[in-house]
C-alpha cells in the first residue's frame, strides 16, 4: 500500500511540475508599437570617493516593421534624459539615439555595427525547450556603449557578456501575474588594443548585473525588470571610475494619437479662452502648443506674473492627455553668445516644466525639457518682430 501512496505522490508531482512548464518565444506583430520606460539611479565614484548621484530616465519607441520567420524587424528610438538625484523637477534631454535590428523568436539580435542602442544585447536569450521552475541555462551576449563624449572613441564599444538564466516560476508584480526569470551576468574585459585616436581609455572593466525579468508570456515579451549593478572603469591614466545602482524597465502602452482631433479640441479652447501669443500645430512627435513672445524678466529665466495665468490654462488643457509625456521647448531670439542662447532656453523651459509639474499637469517622468537655444527660428531674428516670435516656449504632447 505505502509503495503504491509514494507512486501516486510522484506521479502528482510529476504532473504539477509539468503543468507550469513554459516555452518562452519573443512574439512579433507587424506594426505594433509601444514604449518602454527605464529609470536608473546610479552612485558615481571616483578613485573611490563618492562624486555624485546620477538619475538618469531612458525613453524607448518600438515599431515592429514587419516579421519574418517569428523574426521582428524593428524601429526604435532611445532617448536619455537625467535630473539632479533627489530632485521633484523636470528631466533635462541628454541624448538621442535612433536604430534599427532584427530580434528572432529566442531573443537573438542582428544590428549593424554604426548603431550604438541598444546597450544590452542578446538578454534574455531563451533555449528552445520548455523549462520548468529551477531550470538554468546560458547564453553569451554583450553590452555596447557609446564613449564618444567620455573617451573620444568614436565607434560603439562593444564588452562581451556571459549570462545565465534560472527560471524562477510565476510571480506576481502588482497584481498581475508574471514569469519570474533570474538574469546574472560578471564582466571582466580587457581590451586587446588601444581605440584608435584615444587618448583617455578604459583598459580594464569588471562588474555585475543581477536582473530579475517579470515576462508577459501573452504578450511574448518583458513586461518589467528590475536591476542591481556595479561596474568598476580602470582607465589609461591610473583612476578608476565605479557605478553603482539599481535600474528598472516596463512597457507603457498609448493608444494612437489622433493629432489631427486633438489640435483641433486645443485649438477652441485656445480661442474660447483668449489666450494671445498662443498657437497650435501639427508636428512630427505630436501637437505643439507655442508660446510665443513668452514674458521673462528681461535677461532671465524668472516668468512675469502676467505669464503664469496663461500657463494655469495650459496646464488645464495638457491634463486632458495623462497618458501622453510632454516636451517642454525653450527658444530665444538671436542675442548674445550661442553658449548664453543655450544656457537661457534650458532655464527658460525648465522653469515652464518645473511649473507644469508644480500645477499637477504630469508625474516627473513625464515632462522632458529642452533648450534649443536660436537653433530654430521661426522668423527673421533681424526685426523686433522676429525676435519676439523666436522667444518662445514650445510644450509638445508626444505621440509617443
């Protein structure tokens, strides 16, 4: 009796264990589109004293093209924005980046070498078997950085990476069920020559990552990660540089935009209100609401009062739209030094975000800022006229 009991027990085991086998695939839909938010908060130290504290936000577009073979052949876009850590304030526009690449149904990349996003790259790679909770495996991949600014190299730089995978079983992340995948990858690499034309250069880079991947098998693709890392530069000239953080990524998920209706709906609450030196149009990234001819203390970045009631209405009209992010534009006339110009639209467009946020608009990682400087004039800088068009204030509700 006891012999047929523990048969029966294995055989219930056997089958539990079978029933929460997987198959992870990537999956691929012609057009889908969606974003991904990703937020790193970095320790920086130098020669091993503390240097500062870096948040840093990564804004990431994805269009699927077209598939082939369970392949999808991708757009995106990535955009870096930081902000002071610990700071409630607007993102300040770092970086953009644009890149195209092939992901095949296991997570495998093919992207030509002139593109320098994605960083990470063939994580998470998935066997082609099904796993069960505890289940481990390998797969080798790499990290890519641009060192352009840093080190003046000026092509992407590739850093091997060996990782390996345990399947964790499901978990739940807020509310919602999920695969849980433990992802850990060390870094040891010490590059076999000099980066031509580079004076100042890593010679040895050591760290870690330690992921946990929450995957939506509905969706065949992460749904979030959350990260902890440490990465240590040795450099050509004796220091060294370490990171240390802890990152997270999810999907954010917008339906289409109806640009068309929605300057329209901007446009007679423009009217109905009165609101003068204001205009709505149609752009690449979204609609765009200017504020032209923008009233700042003469010389600075401090809004006269007569301004602030203009933009309590727009902060009204942009509240309609909460599930769109919004970029906040600074641009002046054609005054001054470039270095001036561009000091004063950043604060200029910090200050307008800053309120935005203040008045409840949006959430911090909502509202990127930018100064434009007179990069892009709008009328003839040689007249009064002119230059009062060009000081403005663009606050554009992104498509994506």
């Amino acid at each position: 009796m006891r012999k047929r009991v523990v048969l029966l027990i294995s055989f219930t085991l056997l089958s539990i264990l079978t029933l929460y086998s997987e198959t992870f695939k990537f999956s691929y839909e012609p057009d889908d589109r969606y974003r991904i938010l990703s937020r790193v908060d970095e320790y920086v130290y130098i020669n091993g004293v503390y240097s500062h504290r870096a948040d840093i936000m990564n804004k990431i577009t994805v269009y699927v093209k077209s598939v082939e073979d369970g392949a999808g052949m991708i757009e995106s876009g990535f955009q870096t924005s930081e902000r002071t850590s610990g700071s409630s304030g607007a993102y300040q526009w770092a970086t953009e980046y644009e890149s195209e690449f092939i992901r095949d149904e296991y997570g495998k990349y093919q992207i030509e070498p002139q593109y320098f996003m994605p960083v990470v790259r063939d994580v998470p790679v998935f066997p082609d078997r099904d796993l069960e909770p505890g289940d481990t495996w390998s797969w080798k991949g790499e990290e890519v950085h641009d060192f352009r600014k840093n080190f003046g190299i000026s092509d992407a730089y590739h850093i091997p990476i060996y990782v390996n995978y345990t399947y964790l079983g499901k978990g739940e992340y807020e509310g919602y069920e999920f695969d849980k995948i433990s992802v850990k990858y060390n870094i040891f690499f010490r590059p076999s020559e000099v980066p031509y034309g580079a004076e100042l250069y890593p010679v040895r880079i050591s760290g870690s990552s330690d992921q946990i991947i929450y995957w939506d098998s509905s969706a065949g693709r992460p749904h979030i990660y959350e990260e902890s890392f440490e990465f240590v530069f040795e450099l050509s000239t004796g220091d060294t540089v370490e990171y240390r953080g802890i990152s997270d990524a999810y999907i954010v998920e917008s339906p289409k935009m109806d640009k068309k209706a929605v300057a329209e709906d901007i446009r007679k609450i423009i009217d109905d209100e009165g609101l003068n030196d204001t205009d709505v149009s149609i752009s690449e990234e979204g609609v765009k609401i200017t504020l032209s001819n923008i009233q700042f203390s003469p010389n600075s970045s401090r809004l006269l009062n007569s301004e602030l009631e203009k933009l309590d209405q727009i902060s009204e009209i942009i509240s309609e739209y909460p599930e769109r992010d919004i970029l906040v534009a600074g641009h002046t006339a054609l005054a001054g030094t470039a270095a001036g110009r561009q000091q004063l639209s950043e604060q200029r467009a910090k200050v307008v975000a800053d309120y935005l946020l203040k008045k409840g608009g949006r959430l911090p990682e909502q509202i990127i800022m930018k100064g434009m400087g007179a990069e892009q004039p709008v009328a003839d800088n040689s007249t009064e006229e002119g230059m009062r068009k060009n000081r403005r204030v663009e606050i554009i509700i992104l498509e994506n």
